[in-house]
C-alpha cells in the first residue's frame, strides 16, 4: 500500500517538474517568476520587506549608533 502511494507521489512530481520545465522553454525569456518580497514593487508599496534585508539593516544602524558614541567620548 505505502509503496503504490510512494510510486504515485514520485510520478505526479515528475510530471509537474516536466511541465514547468517545457514552460520555461517554450515561453519568452522563460524563467521562474520572482518570488522574493525583497525584490517585489507591489510589496514594497506596501511597505513589506525581507527580513533578512530588515536584519542586515537593524544590523548596520546599530553599527553606526555604536561608532557615534564611541566617538563622543
């Protein structure tokens, strides 16, 4: 029984893989569609970031508050 389900898993997989394949190849400048919230303009209208890029920049102010106030004493 596990068996049949693990064979018909792996074949609809397969399949899926293939088309999205051929789809790329067949359309016009053919490429997976850029899902990374950091690089959508309708979230950043919004105000939605990656928050990897959140973390880098939290990082990088507290940098720089860091370096302010070891030069004031």
């Amino acid at each position: 029984m596990f068996l049949e389900v693990f064979i018909i898993t792996v074949v609809l997989l397969v399949i899926a893989v293939v088309f999205l394949g051929i789809s790329m190849i067949v359309k016009k400048n053919g490429k997976f569609p850029n899902t990374s919230v950091g690089h959508n303009p309708n979230m950043r209208k919004l105000g939605i970031t990656c928050a990897k890029c959140e973390e880098e920049r939290k990082c990088q102010l507290a940098k720089i508050k860091a370096n302010k106030t070891t030069d004031k004493s």
